[in-house]
C-alpha cells in the first residue's frame, strides 16, 4: 500500500481513504485470497434465491458462473449480467453485488455473475472471453431459465465496466446478442493512459495512476501487436451501433477521462448515451460508504435500469431452478 494524498483534493470525508494499492505479482495474488475469503463472510440478504454452475468458455476453458433472483419474480424476467471489477486480478465484490441486489428491489431483475478468469495467471483474452460466454449462454438458455431475451442487460464497474464494454463491441460485431443497456460504472477503456486524470492523479485514495499501470502490465501480459479493442474499448474504430449506455465516472479517479470521453464518443456516433460525473469522489467511492452521493448514484442507475426493462413482466412464478444447471455447455 502506498499512502494517499487526501488534503491535496477535495474529496468527500466518507472516502477519504488514506492509502491506494500498488501492486506485484505476489501481493495480488494474496489479495486476491483476502478477497475469496471476505467473499464467504459477507452474507447475500434474505428473499434472494442462488445457483452456481460452471460455463463453457469460448477457448474451451470451464469457469464458475453464480445466479441470483428474488424469489417471487415473475417470468419471462429481465436479466442483468454483472462483470466484477479489480483492477483484472481481484475476484468477485459482494459489496457491489449488494448495490445490485438494492435496485433488483425496485426493478426485479436476474443477477448473472460470471467469476471470469483472472490476471497475471490468465491475461487478456481469457477474461473478456469468459464474459461474452455468459452472455450467449443467458441468450441460449434464456427460455428455459425463465429470462426475457428482448430485457439482457450488461453491467461492470473499474475493470468490469471496460469488460462490459468490451462484451458489447463483441456482440455489436458479431450480430448478437441482443443487449437493452450498458452500464459502465468509472470503467476502465483505455490502455494508452494519455488522458490527464491518467496522469495527473498518482497519489489518489483506492485507485491511482502507478496502480492503474501495473494493471495493464498483467492484463496485456505477452501480448504482442496493436492492442484489441477487446482489451481496450477506446480503441475500436468505430462506437456506431452499441446498445444505450449508463456512464458513471468519479471525479479523482484516473479513469475520470476517459470515462467521458468513451461517453462523449459514443454519443457522437448516434449511441443513447447517459452520463453521471459524480464530485467529490473517488474510485469504488460506492462501495466505501452509503452517503447521499451513493444514493444519488443509486437512483440514477436504478432509472436507467428501469427504462431499459420497461417490457411488462408475464404472469408465470420464475420457479424453475433446477433448469439452470441443465444441458450447459
């Protein structure tokens, strides 16, 4: 850990937090350990039903996959597949996930949440390649598991939100599937790290410029040649034709720019773009503490969802667990 400077900037006290992580191949991976470990301690709230299998990647590689649903909602449902940040090396937030779970509240929906294979041990494509094979399995499997193909939304945040990205250049290129929102939570798009927040902040709480570029050292670890946009959504020649987008960015994050411009270029190009540039915050500040900021945060995320779902549900109890784990492949 690295300390940070939170008298130089004026960041909310709730996520004035006084280190940011500076990481090597070891200390990933122990975090990466702590992280499983708070993952089993943090129970999921009352009223949700859980299912995990295991999903057939696109290189043949069998990953873990987790299924969440309220336990009275109706199907066919909406669906929301969820890509975890961390930085490409951490595991799962069940901190997040419970900010998901607050506007499955509001907005039932089906949490899907692929635990895809992780940096330094799998680099780039592994991980965004575990993510696109969730998505055509939720599309496959849609009727069976009781989910609307015409409501499957995508959502990610940091690392997570530029694989979300990612997903839907994917699906864009390859004509499906079928996505009704993107949601990008201050993702990461842009390897190159020429924006001046990529520059600029190096000493910020949770998340800095030196941290930001040893990601990208384990993501793109061996990779040789022009970098894909796969990896690094900015890249892409064209932002034309993606699904309506949420854009959420943090204001002392390194990843502030290029979270708007990412926005800002798709908009340009015809796509529904949504963007929320929250103040006086810093990276994963959500998931730090529930202040107002969050809660405006959260009701702004919930309307999009809202809108991108706005199909009525049929009438039929989604009470089929068992065909979740049925003939995947």
């Amino acid at each position: 850990m690295l300390p940070a400077r939170i008298d130089k900037y004026d960041i909310h006290p709730d996520f004035a937090l006084k280190v940011t992580p500076y990481s090597t191949p070891a200390t990933v991976r122990l975090a990466a350990s702590l992280v499983a470990i708070a993952n089993r301690l943090i129970p999921r709230p009352d009223g949700y039903l859980t299912r995990r299998t295991r999903l057939k990647s696109l290189d043949g590689t069998r990953f873990p996959v987790e299924i969440v649903w309220p336990e009275n909602i109706d199907r066919p449902a909406a669906c929301l597949v969820y890509y975890h940040g961390g930085g490409f090396v951490l595991g799962s937030n069940p901190l997040q996930e419970r900010l998901f779970l607050r506007i499955a509240e509001e907005v039932p929906f089906v949490l899907v949440m692929p635990d895809y294979r992780l940096a330094p041990d799998h680099p780039f494509p592994a991980g965004v390649e575990d993510c696109f094979s969730t998505l055509l399995w939720v599309t496959r499997y849609a009727s069976r598991i009781g989910i609307d193909r015409k409501r499957i939304a995508i959502a990610g945040d940091s690392a997570g939100g530029g694989l979300a990205a990612a997903v839907a250049q994917m699906a864009r290129d390859k004509k499906g599937p079928e996505i009704c929102l993107q949601m990008l939570l201050y993702p990461v798009t842009d390897y190159s790290m020429t924006t001046e927040s990529a520059n600029l902040y190096t000493d910020t709480p949770v998340w800095n410029s030196l941290a930001n570029r040893k990601m990208w050292e384990f993501y793109l670890k061996g990779w040789e040649g022009p970098v894909s946009p796969y990896a690094s959504p900015m890249h892409a020649l064209s932002l034309a034709g993606l699904p309506p987008a949420y854009v959420e960015t943090a204001e002392f994050d390194p990843l502030h720019d290029e979270g708007i411009e990412y926005a800002r270029r798709m908009a340009a190009e015809g796509v529904e773009v949504t963007l929320h540039e929250t103040k006086r915050t810093v990276h994963g500040y959500d998931i730090i503490k529930i202040n107002e900021i969050v809660e405006e945060s959260l009701a702004l995320r919930t309307q999009a969802i809202k809108k991108a779902f706005h199909q009525p549900a049929a009438e039929n109890l989604f009470d089929t667990m068992d065909a979740l784990t049925e003939s995947i492949s």
